[in-house]
C-alpha cells in the first residue's frame, strides 16, 4: 500500500500576511504523514513592483510577465515569500525546504507560446522530476513550492501555483496515496455564490458538466475543478477545495473518482 501524501495549494493572500500565514503554518505543521506545500504570492509582488516602478498588467486575471516583472516575481516568490514560510515552518519543527522548478531540475516548462495574448516569461509545465521529489519527502524533507519554473535554457518562468500544485500532485502519485487540496476564501464550490453555506460536498464529472451548463459553475473555478479532474484521472485520489483555515476540519468539497 503507499504511503500518503498531502499536497496543500495556498494562495498569496493567506501566505502574505502575518495572521494567516501563522495560522497557516499551525495547521499545516500539524497535518500527519509526508506533504509538500504550494504558495502563490501575487499581492507581494504587484507592491514591490509598484514601489520599483514597474507597472503590473494582468490580462483574464494572468500577470503579463515581461523581463522587469520577471525579475521582480524571482525575487518575492523564489526569496522573500517562499523563504518567510520556511523559517517559520522550521521554528515549527518541520524540515522545510524552499524550491523552485529550477532548483534540482525540479519542474521544467516551455515558454508560453504566443496566441491571442502574449503573456511573455510565463511556463507551462512540461515535467516534473517526481523521483528526485519523492526522495527528499522520504528523507523527511517537506518541499515548500514557489510558482516558478525554468525552461532548461537558463531562464526562469513565472508559472501558475494551481498548475505546480496539480502537476506536482500527479507525478507524485505513482510514489504516494495523494489527496490534493487547493486552499481558497471559499468553504468550497458554492451552489450559491451569495450563500457561503451552500457548499457542494461532492462532484463528479457529470455534476461538473450540469452545473457549467445551469451557470452554478462558473469564472475562474471552472479552471480550478478541470484541473482537478485532470489530477484524478492522472492517479490522484481525491482532490478537496476548502478553506486554508479548514484543512484539518474535514468538509469543503471533494472531488474523487
């Protein structure tokens, strides 16, 4: 039987400040067996973009990545956030390790290619080095991801967290029992978006398709529930989207099989 695996998604809001980054890190720290944490951190870097002078511009909610934002989401994602999470994790006593895609060749992506948008220096992933990943857990390292990756030619790529998560979490199955878990400022997907209690506790694919066809389902959490879906049929058991302070609490909604 294999042994389980937690892969906890968080999103830059949760991570970025003080009392929920430290509540985060309760909960996370207390979470039994082997896990890897994911964390995004756009606020951060949008600010200190700002206060170089570097202008953020997002198209559908993606950060256009040109070489000056590059440089800036490097250094808060890859430095400042991911490295205030791994002292903290470690003045918990868990061996915490900050990586990016292109620490160990972890994850490798291909730049995004041009289409109706030019997004610049943002990756898809291409692959992840699972074994290598699975050897350090084993060794009783805790991965901590930030949302970069590289592309083999020497340069980094700003990469979505939800992607490193899911990616991350399907390579990882062929080593580990995985359950995925995407941390959001909803209890799960709503039947009502006005109704923070109308949770769905399940859904299957056919639930999925009806509920985008009757518009429960709709925006930027079709994207989050498609890459569940893919993380299920790619070996992941379940894939739970929750609360980040609901991780131990059970509920949220739960994607499996």
């Amino acid at each position: 039987m294999k042994e389980k695996l937690t892969v906890i998604k968080v999103g830059g809001k949760i991570v970025e400040e003080e009392d929920t980054l430290n509540r985060l890190l309760s909960d996370f720290s207390s979470i039994e067996g082997y896990k890897v944490l994911v964390h995004g951190g756009g606020r951060s870097a949008t600010k200190i973009a700002a206060q170089l002078g570097i202008e953020s511009k997002m198209v559908n909610g993606r950060r256009i990545t040109d070489a000056e934002t590059l440089k800036v989401v490097t250094m808060v994602y890859g430095g400042l956030v991911n490295k205030n999470i791994v002292a903290g994790l470690q003045a918990k006593g868990v061996n915490a390790m900050g990586l990016t895609g292109a620490d160990m060749n972890v994850i490798r992506s291909v730049k995004r290619p041009v289409k109706d948008v030019d997004y610049g220096y943002v990756g898809d992933v291409q692959q992840v080095n699972a074994g290598l990943l699975a050897d350090l857990i084993r060794q009783g390292v805790v991965p901590v991801m930030a949302p970069l990756t590289h592309d083999g030619q020497g340069s980094m790529l700003n990469t979505n967290a939800d992607t490193i998560a899911g990616e991350t979490a399907k390579a990882l199955a062929q080593f580990f029992d995985v359950t995925l878990v995407f941390c959001f400022e909803k209890k799960g997907v709503l039947r009502d978006e006005n109704d923070d209690d109308s949770v769905i506790p399940f859904i299957t694919p056919a639930d999925f398709k009806e509920y985008v066809e009757q518009g429960v389902i709709q925006g930027g959490m079709i994207p989050k529930l498609e890459n569940s879906f893919s993380a299920i049929d790619a070996g992941v058991s379940q894939v739970v989207i929750t609360l980040a302070t609901a991780i131990h609490a059970g509920g949220g909604t739960v994607i499996k099989k």
